[in-house]
C-alpha cells in the first residue's frame, strides 16, 4: 500500500512541477504553489494516515486532512506595488 502512494504522490508532482515553472504573473504563481500544497499535502497525509492507522479509511482521512493543511500553507499574497505607491503617496500628502 505504501509503495502504490509513493508512486501516486511522485506522479502527482511531476504533473504539477512543470506548470509552476511556466507561471508568468504572481496570481498564477500563487495559484500553482496551493496546487502543489494540496498535492504534497494530501500525498504527504496518505502516507502518514497509512503507517499510523489502521483499516482503509485511514489513509483517505490523512490524504483528506494533508489536503487542508497543504493548500493552507501554501498561501501567499501578491502585492501590487503600484497600488501600494499610490495609497501611500495620498495618504502623504493627506497628512503630510
């Protein structure tokens, strides 16, 4: 059983490794990164739902639950700075 989810989590990351590398603007990034999270997450909580538990719910439940905490991790924002520049810029010359 735990050989099949090696193979299962390692296919999952060669499919989703190249589409990180082609992510042109930071949404698109962001958006791969949780990708990866979720993937590695729910890999990485098969596994370990697999040797803890006992029965064939258990590695659903630590996939299911690597998932969450995986896609959790992995956020990130994207900062526009242009945006940034020109709230901080009024807010100077409001105040300043």
């Amino acid at each position: 059983m735990a050989n099949k989810l090696w193979i299962v989590g390692l296919t999952a990351v060669a499919l989703v490794v190249p589409q990180l590398a082609s992510a042109d603007t930071c949404e698109e990034r962001a958006h791969h990164r949780r990708v990866v999270g979720t993937v590695a997450g729910a890999a990485g909580g098969a596994l370990i739902g697999g040797l803890v538990g006992h029965g064939a719910a258990a590695p659903l439940l630590g996939a299911a639950g690597g998932a969450i905490v995986g896609n959790q991790v992995a956020r990130t924002k994207c900062y526009h700075h242009s945006a940034a520049y020109h709230h901080h810029h009024h807010d100077y010359h409001r105040y300043g």
